[in-house]
C-alpha cells in the first residue's frame, strides 16, 4: 500500500489513549505513509503522531450533517472513492476498527463487492483499558452497549441480573437520555461507575449513583458507563431458570408430573385471585398474585417447550 502505484484502504486502530497506546504494526504503517485520513481529530493518539505524517479529518462532517448516519454514510463514500486511486487511502478511527465503529465494517462489505483490497491494521479498543480502570473482567456476561441506541429506547435491552458496559457517552445529553431509560427498571440510587479517557494520561473513574451521571463535568468523548447488575432475581430471564430447572431431571417431583392440561386450573384460579385483588385495590396483593400467575404461565410455556 505505501506503493504509489497500489490502489486499496488500509483500516487501521488508533487505541483508546495515547500513542503509547498503538500497536507497533500501526506505528510502523503511520511512519510508512505520508497521508491519513482520520474519523475525528478529537483523539489523543493524533497527538503523538510522527511529524511527517499529513492529516486530514472528517469532523467538518459533523458540523454540517444533522444526523450521524448522514456523516457515516459520506465518510464510507470518500474513503472507498479514494481506495481506487493510485497509492489507496489509509484511514484510522479511535479504538479498534470494528469495535464500536459504524463505518469500517460498512467499509469493508462494501469493498469486497466492488473488489476493492482491504487490510486491517487493529487497534486496542475501548473496552480493555475501561476494563483495567475498574479492576473487572467482564467474562462471562457483560453486557455492551451503544449508549446512542439506548437513549432512543424506553426501557434497557439486556438482562438487569447482568452487569453492563454502556460506551460512546460523549456529552451529558446523552447521558441524561440514557439514564432515563435505564431508570425505568434501575433504581435512581442504582451505584455506577463513570470512566473517562480509559487508557490515557486524563483517566478518571468515578462512583456514583445513577442519577447523577448527566451531572458529571468529566463527561466527553472517552466516556463509558458501567452498570453493576440488580440482584440474580431481577430478570424474567433468571425466573426462566427456575422454572425450567424444577422441570429437570434432578427438579421438583410435582412440577416434573405436570402437563399443560393439568396446569388449566391453576391458571384459572390464580387469574381469578389477582383480578380479585385488582378490583379490591389492594396494590400488594395484586403484586403477589401476579407472581403466582406468572409462574403458572412460564410453567406452561417450559411445557410447551419441551412438547416442541
């Protein structure tokens, strides 16, 4: 690729932080060429880039486009135009290429279609370094999460019995949209965890209670949230777990009798007590008689399951 006569694009990762941070096969690629196109200056790594190197960036991009998408999509445009020219593109995003990042993947499909050579010079991502910062291993069931997708929703779409990684809350508008969200299952006193800058010299974790993350002055562009998980109850997903265990071999003798026929008037009568203590107002019996009903229901659907 450093060949004039070579057409093609050249991802590469630029880390989390510094350059400190970037692999030796991307800072021997950096001192091998003489332009790169970058998604956004805003990066610490631009910093420490060698002398010689020209940089030009698509922040403008963000100034003039309304919506991301808008901004992604011409970015993807430029960089596969430039990849059929003599000498090809180099083209670098923060973190690794395809963590996290909208336009590399897009990139790459699309130059496989149009026969266009790609190389992928990796980068270490935002989640090791965010990872180090909190003294966790997130194996085996840390949830990730683009904060932009779940400031646009009404409740979270994971698991609240499972810890979660929530990266890209880059202003403290979005941070106030994505604990809205999380607030309609999570308690507003919930502890979390803010990391700023993982990786870099400006590091900083703080602890705190969901409420006040949009409050945070540290909020920027190296922003992530770590949710801690609710207790290992607090997902329908743990109740299936349950139920489907007293249905196993080693389960509960009655439940590994029932049928589905033979669940019927338990479903009934259990309807009728909660409609019963919704028509009495009672808010705490109807919550307990809920439960019972639920249970009845996620029994028959085990049933159901294991019927086929």
């Amino acid at each position: 690729m450093s060949d004039s006569n070579n057409s093609g694009i050249v991802l590469v990762g630029l880390g989390p932080g510094g350059a400190g941070l970037l692999t030796r096969q991307a800072w021997q690629w950096l001192n091998e060429i003489d332009v790169i196109y970058v998604r956004t200056r805003q990066h610490p790594t631009l910093a420490g880039f060698p002398e010689k190197l020209k940089v030009v960036s698509f922040d403008e991009l963000y100034e003039t486009s309304e919506k991301f998408e808008e901004v992604y999509e011409k970015i993807i445009t430029r960089v596969l135009d430039l990849g059929q020219h003599a000498g090809g593109v180099t083209y670098a995003v923060p973190g690794h290429p395809f963590v996290a990042e909208a336009t590399c993947p897009e990139i790459t499909r699309r130059a496989k279609e149009m026969g266009i050579a790609v190389r992928v010079i990796e980068g270490l991502s935002f989640i090791e370094p965010t990872f180090t910062a909190l003294g966790l291993d997130p194996f085996p069931r840390t949830e990730l999460v683009d904060a932009l997708e779940l400031a646009n929703l009404h409740t979270p779409p994971f698991p609240p019995d499972q810890p979660a990684l929530i990266g890209q809350i880059y202003s403290r508008e979005v941070a106030a949209d994505v604990k809205l969200t999380l607030t309609a299952v999570y308690p507003d006193t919930h502890p979390v965890r803010l990391v700023h800058g993982a990786g870099s010299d400006e590091q900083v974790v703080e602890d705190l209670p969901l409420y006040e993350i949009d409050r945070s002055k540290h909020v920027g562009l190296l922003t992530s949230l770590y949710l801690p998980p609710l207790a290992p109850d607090a997902a329908l997903e743990g109740f299936q777990e349950i139920v489907a265990h007293l249905r196993a071999p080693d389960g509960c003798p009655w439940d590994k009798e029932q049928t589905q026929q033979s669940m019927g008037p338990s479903l009934l009568e259990e309807t009728y007590e909660a409609l019963s203590a919704l028509e009495e107002g009672d808010p705490d019996a109807f919550r307990e008689e809920l439960g019972d009903l639920l249970m009845v229901l996620m029994m028959e659907a085990q049933i159901a399951s294991e019927d086929g």
